[in-house]
C-alpha cells in the first residue's frame, strides 16, 4: 500500500537492464500499481501523496489484492523499522476497518497492509458504539481515510454468544448490539450457535446492519459517503480459507 523506496525501485530497473544485456532478454518495465508498486517489496509507509491519488474504490481494490497475497503466500516482503521509521512525523491510512476482537483476524495481516496504511478498531462482533464512530470519523474527516471497512468473520464467537443468549458482566450489554441481527436473518435451517452456516448467516447479517447504524447514527460519514469523498463497506473474513468477501 504505498511506492515502495525509490532507490530501491531504481536498483531493480537496473538489475533488470544488466539482465537483459547479459542474457538476451527484453525489458518489459512493469507499470506500478497506485497503491502497491509493492507486489514484492516495500520499504516504508504510505505517504500523503499517495492515498490522496487513491479513490475509495481504489482502495478496496488494494485491499482485495493484498488480501490475494495473503491467501497465495506471496505476501510483500517489509521492512517494519523502516515503515516504522517514515510513518513516526505523520501517518496517511488509506481506510479504517471496524473489525471483530477475534485473534485469528488482525486486519494488517490478512490485508497484507503494514505500519501506517490502516486505522484499525477492533470489539467483539465488530458493532459500533459511539467512541467507534467517533473514531471513524477521526479517520476519515480528519484524517482523510478513504474508505469505512465493516469487517466480520465466520465462526464468531460472539455472533454465538449473542443467539445463545449468554449473560456475563458487561459482555451482556456488547452482546445485545448483536442481537437485532438474529430475527433480521432469514434462514432455513437449524438456528442455532452448533450450526456454522447459520452462525455466519448471522454475522453477515451484522455486518449488514452495523453498515446502517454507521450511516444513521454518523451524519458526517454519511454525507462524506454520499459526496463520493468516501466509500462504507462491508466484508466478511473467511477463517478456513482466508478469503475477504466484500458483502457492500
Ligand atoms: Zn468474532
């Protein structure tokens, strides 16, 4: 998600020219993606330049594909102290992702992002409460995000908490945000916590619903949103395959 070290970049052209020279072959010059020039490589963080270039929908794309990376092993080799290091003086996130507190879905990881390209806020079943909206907002009328990410997984703990009615200290409350997306599931089957496909039926559900809130309860993502500014969507993480869905 960011140029990658133009020294670096430079070095590999010329690597590339002695090859072709020394072996006979034709230099294609690969034409840099916006946002990740960093298929292979990336030494530092997103700079101001390049996430204001970047449309919403551009970023989902960067999204998707650092998601294909992560899937297909071929994630982007990086340097944190140097990512570290050039986001220290200003930081330029390109989306802020509203994610569930599960530990097998830290946003960064399965996006193929690094230090500096997400803001991230993560509570069980990934609902929305004021400080969250207001953090949203943070990130993109401050800060100049482009893009508000729901993002819900399969098999959430919390989504099974919330249709087993569980009642636990101040868990009972978090629960309750869950729980309109119970009867707003439509679903032929056993509903209950056992069944997965019912479960994530749920979760997307909420997801869906918790896109609503934030247009209903946040005038100003909702007008950034309709001016195009901003793009609110919506995806589900897959644990066993890895795979994001953008569920809209
Ligand atoms: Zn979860």
């Amino acid at each position: 998600m960011g140029c990658g070290d133009k020294s670096f970049n430079k070095q590999a052209v010329d690597r590339r020219s002695f090859l072709s020279v020394a072996l006979g072959w034709s230099v294609i010059t690969p034409i840099a993606p916006l946002f990740a020039q960093l298929a292979t490589s990336r030494n530092g963080s997103l700079s101001k330049e390049e996430r204001d270039r970047l449309t919403p929908s551009q970023v989902i794309e960067e999204l998707k594909k650092g998601n294909e990376r992560f899937r297909t092993g071929k994630m982007v080799s990086r340097d944190y102290r140097a990512e570290q290091r050039t986001s220290a003086s200003g930081q330029y996130p390109a989306v802020v992702i509203l994610g569930c507190l599960d530990s097998r879905v830290p946003a960064e990881i399965i996006f193929d992002a690094g230090i500096g390209d997400t803001f991230n806020g993560r509570v069980a079943g990934n609902v929305v409460n004021d400080d969250l909206l207001g953090s949203m907002e943070f990130a993109c009328a401050v800060s100049g995000a482009k893009v508000a990410l729901v993002l819900g997984h399969t098999a959430c703990g919390a989504v099974k908490g919330a249709i087993d009615d569980v009642v636990l200290g101040n868990l009972t409350g978090l629960l309750a945000r869950i729980k309109p997306a119970i009867p707003a599931t439509k679903f032929d089957g056993e509903k209950s916590s056992k069944n997965a496909e019912y479960v994530d039926a749920v979760a997307r559900t909420n997801v869906s619903l918790v896109l609503l809130e934030i247009r209903r309860r946040s005038p100003i993502l909702e007008e950034l949103e309709k001016n195009g500014t901003i793009k609110i969507a919506g995806a589900m993480y897959d644990l066993a395959t890895g795979l994001v869905d953008f569920v809209g």
